[in-house]
C-alpha cells in the first residue's frame, strides 16, 4: 500500500525548525540536569547515575510498561496510585 506523498513547503520547513530547535534544547537541558539532580537529591555516585541512565536506554520504562505491569498482578490486588 502506498501513500501519496506530498511536497513541504518553504513555509512549512520554516515552521518547523524553531519547534524542532526548542525540543532539542528542552531535551539537552534535561539530560545534563537529570545526573546532577539524581546525584544531589537521592545521593547517587556518578557510577549509579550512568548505569541508571544505561539500564532504562536499553529496558525503557514507560506509560505501556506499567499498564502491563498492573494487568499481571493477582486478582483481587490493585495497583497502588500513590
């Protein structure tokens, strides 16, 4: 099945830019916060911050992940929310 592609315009590729430029600096400005926060606040080595980070690169935990999690519990039991 194919999809008829269509050309960006001009205008278009300008749009985007400033939003893909925001995004990107969002999300660089979190990752070098996230390892001084974790060190500061939970008392982590810079060893236990990059394995942190290096275990949830290669096994990402998201939304789906615990959506799963609380189909496997016991019947009977629920998740706790807080």
């Amino acid at each position: 099945m194919h999809r008829r592609s269509e050309r960006v315009s001009f205008l278009g590729k300008v749009g985007c830019g400033p939003g893909d430029t925001a995004t990107n600096l969002v999300w660089r400005t979190l990752m070098v916060f996230l390892p001084i926060f974790y060190a500061d606040v939970f008392g982590l080595t810079l060893a236990g911050v990059v394995l942190a980070l290096a275990a949830l690169r290669f096994y990402p935990i998201d939304a789906k992940t615990f959506e799963h999690m609380q189909h496997d519990l016991p019947a009977g039991k629920e998740a706790r929310t807080t």
